[in-house]
C-alpha cells in the first residue's frame, strides 16, 4: 500500500510523492519559548515523531527541521520571572524544552534553528518581498500586501475582504489593508504590548522592554514579524520548496497562510507540497489545551507521573487528524493500554528465551497473526499515518502471544522469535515505545518475575477450588502495588 495523506491545502487525501525519490524536507512550526512545554505541545512533537520515523522505514532520507522561536513579546513578558533579559529567558525555555523532547524518546531533528540566529536571512528575504512589490515600507515597518497575492486566502478557505484585521492598533493605523500583516516592526516592544501577557513576579513592562532584542535594517532598527521567521528558516535549512510542512491546527490562519504568501511570492516557487495538521489536545473542559487558558499538564509533570510509555501510549491512541480528549479516564486507558503491549512483548521474549522454546515447533495461528499484523499495520501507516489502527495490531498480536504461551507446553520459537521482532521493529522503532528497555539492573525483569510465581501458585490454588486462597494472594499483590485483572486473554497485571 502506498502512502497517503490528508493535504489541508487540498482537502483531499493524496499519495505521497516528495520530489526527491529518496529524500523528504519536512519542517515542523517549533515552540514559542515563553511557557513550558504541555501535552498539546507533546501531541505535536510525538506525531512528528512517528511522521519522521515511518518515512525513515519505508526507506526516505528524512531532513526534519523544527525551530525555535525565541524572539516575541510573550518571552520579553517573562523577564524577571525566569530570566533578567528576553535572552536569557528564551535560553532557559530551551532548555527545559530539549530535556522534554528527550524524556519522550523523540528523534532528534536536523537543525533547531533560532530565530535570533537567522535575522540576517529574514531581512533578506524581506528586501527581496519589497523589491518584488509584495511588501512596503511603513513609519519603519514593512507590511505584506496581501491583495498582491492572488491565492492568499486559500489554505484556510478565507476571503482577503472578509479577513480580520492582523496586528496590533498601532500597526492598523500604518496599513494599507488591515489584512496586511508585519514582516518586520520598527522599533521595540512596547509595555502596552506585553501588558497581557505578564504574571506575577515578572518585572514591570516598562522594564522588561528595556532587555528585548533588536536590530539594524534598511527601514531602521526593530524585529523581524513571527510569519517572516519560518519561511526563512525552512529555506535556509531546507529548500524554497519542502515536501512537509506540519504544524498545529490553530496555525492555518494566520500563520501558515501567510507563510505560503510571503514564501511563494518571494521565489515563485511552491513552498509546500503538502500541509498536514495536528488536531489540538482538548482539555477535560473541552478547551483546547493552552498556556494562556492555564489548563494544561506539562511534559516534564506528565512523564514524571506516568512515564514516557504510557504519555506516548496516550498521544498516539488516537490519529494525529482526529480530535484528543485528556482526562483520567484516557490516561488511565493509555496506561493500561501500555501495560498489555509491554506485557504481552515480555512473554514473547521470555518464553522465546526459555528451555521449553523449540525448533520443530510450529503454531500455525501465531504465525498467521505475526503475518498479518506486520501487513494491517504497514496498511495503517500508510493511512496517513493512522498510529490508533496501528496500536490496536499490536494489541491483537498481543492476545495471539497470550494464547500460544498458555495453550502449550512447548513454544514455537520461530513465531515468537517474529512477533518480539515486530513488537520492536514497530512498537519500537516506529512508534517509539520502550519495548525491551526495562528498569535498570533487571530489577523490573526479577519483580515480573516473582510476580509470574506468586500468580502461578493462585492459579493452582484456583484450580484446585481454594478460591479464598486464591483471592488472598491477589489481595497481598495489590498491597504490595501489583494490580491483577482476569481477562479473556488470561491473567494481566501492572505496577501502580
């Protein structure tokens, strides 16, 4: 099956063709670095993620580009708060951001540009929107005209005359069209615009103003607009043209609209072939998780409370298209969810590796199902990258591990062998999930292990018709923090 996906420029699910056979550019819009990274960040970052790694398996030489932007008021806002300059506070944002990404076992991209790093290619690329007669000069800012570009308007579906304004008050009074938007600002920040933006403990706007960046150029000193940033960083790290560009859904308009205007009309190439949209976390509320909203879990929170497992379990139960809903509900499916997958791949491993594993061996029905859910979940992958039908594959290959360990006394190591391999090829290197990396020391492995003991003898107890025995030994685990369910697939268990 061939790759397709749901181009948002289009609406239409198209097959995949990058324009090099053998490689992919994809950028991916970065954080602004004035809040700590949440879950709805996370959603994003894992999507990517598993995007990067299944273009890698079918055989693409990905380039992944993902900035960060760490030049904006909201940054200038936190000064005194988390740092004494809008430097230092975008630095120790990043900081903290690349530790996230690394706690949830994401692929490292090509480049993280910053945005403070690439001024001289923003002001390029502006003097040659100006010279071109897509942009002009304004009391010292530089403006796009957007009625110079004669498909603005159609990624998001909109009507350039029926637009909302873009920009500040101060900037509509400098426009020709309240549509046009800021390639770079004259001047500084202003205290009227971080005023909104500030928390307690931040220093006073009038303050804060004084430590925000800026710099020289043709129309005098200022700052470079936040659409302006990402053109020219795809561009320097990548190409005029991409075949990727991801990003969250609240960025369709205005940002990546006027990344498409400002990209296109500077090279007249095309700046991405396909657009492809994450679906926003929605809080339990229904509200979109978001820093401003205050309604958000972080990364950092999150992986410390469930693990890296089961927060990537949860992102990925439900396809990067579709609408997230977090709660205690979800999370507490995701973690059981976690469970069975790590469950079922450690009694494949274990009775792979076990005396009673033989060559002459063979369960036709657990090779079938290694068959067929390395085919349904290559089929799901390539479903725009439907990583919910994927997870329920392994689920499946799962309750088929269960019922050949219980149903025989000898093993059919060759199928196993099959299954531990697609539990790590997929679940591992496409997903990204923790197949195999156990605690340190083997100190989960012997507490399975004890554990395997102490549920095999209440099975013999149960067997035997000692039901109150049997009940006991499971009351004893769950106060040692071993939670024990009876399912169709046999005894299952998790550490809580």
């Amino acid at each position: 099956m061939t790759l397709r996906v749901t181009n948002s420029l289009t609406g239409e699910r198209e097959v995949f063709e990058p324009q090099d056979s053998d490689s992919v550019l994809l950028y991916y819009c970065g954080l602004t670095t004035s809040d700590p990274a949440h879950l709805g960040h996370a959603r994003g970052w894992v999507h990517v993620d598993v995007m990067h790694r299944w273009l890698e398996w079918l055989g693409y030489d990905v380039r992944h580009v993902e900035n960060f932007t760490n030049v904006n008021e909201k940054i200038v806002a936190r000064v005194g708060e988390d740092g004494d300059s809008e430097r230092e506070v975008a630095r120790s944002y990043i900081r903290d951001i690349i530790r996230d990404m690394r706690s949830l076992n994401l692929l490292r991209a090509e480049v993280y540009p910053r945005v403070s790093e690439h001024v001289p290619e923003i002001v390029d690329l502006v003097e040659t929107l100006v010279d071109r007669g897509y942009a002009y000069e304004s009391s010292g800012s530089v403006y796009f005209d957007v009625t110079s570009f004669d498909e603005y308007g159609r990624l998001s579906n909109q009507d350039v005359e029926e637009m909302e304004a873009q920009g500040t008050t101060e900037e509509q009074a400098e426009k020709r069209n309240p549509a046009d938007f800021a390639l770079w600002k004259g001047g500084g920040v202003t205290p009227e615009e971080i005023g909104e933006h500030q928390h307690d403990g931040a220093a006073p706007p009038d303050e804060a103003v004084e430590t925000a960046l800026t710099w020289d150029s043709p129309w005098g000193e200022g700052r470079p607009g936040w659409h302006i940033e990402c053109s020219a960083m795809s561009m320097t790290h990548l190409d005029d043209t991409i075949d990727v560009h991801v990003g969250g859904q609240d960025l369709v308009f205005p940002h990546h609209e006027n990344e498409i205007a400002q990209s296109e009309a500077a090279t007249g190439e095309t700046f991405a072939r396909y657009w492809l949209h994450v679906r926003l976390l929605d809080a339990a509320d229904e509200e979109k998780m978001s820093s401003s909203l205050g309604n958000f879990e972080t990364v950092a929170e999150a992986v410390e409370r469930y693990g890296s497992d089961v927060v990537r379990t949860f992102l990925l139960s439900t396809a990067y298209h579709n609408p997230a809903t977090y709660s205690r509900e979800t999370v507490q499916e995701a973690q059981e969810r976690w469970d069975r997958l790590e469950r079922g791949y450690e009694r494949a491993v274990e009775a792979a590796d076990s005396v009673d594993a033989r060559t002459k061996v063979e369960d036709s029905d657990l090779r079938r199902t290694v068959e067929t859910a390395r085919r349904e979940f290559e089929d799901a992958m390539n479903d725009d990258f439907n990583t919910r039908a994927a997870m329920s594959v392994l689920l499946e290959l799962v309750s088929a591990v269960h019922a050949h360990v219980d149903g025989h006394e000898e093993f059919d190591y060759r199928g196993l062998r099959q299954a531990v391999e697609t539990f790590e090829e997929f679940g591992g290197g496409v997903l990204g999930l923790g197949f195999g990396t156990g605690g340190a020391d083997g100190e989960v492995t012997v507490a399975r292990e004890l554990v395997d003991l102490v549920l095999g003898v209440r099975e013999q107890e149960r067997e035997a018709g000692n039901y109150d025995r049997a009940d006991a030994l499971r009351d004893d685990l769950e106060a040692l923090g071993v939670e024990v369910q009876d399912t169709g697939d046999g005894v299952e268990y998790r550490f809580t």
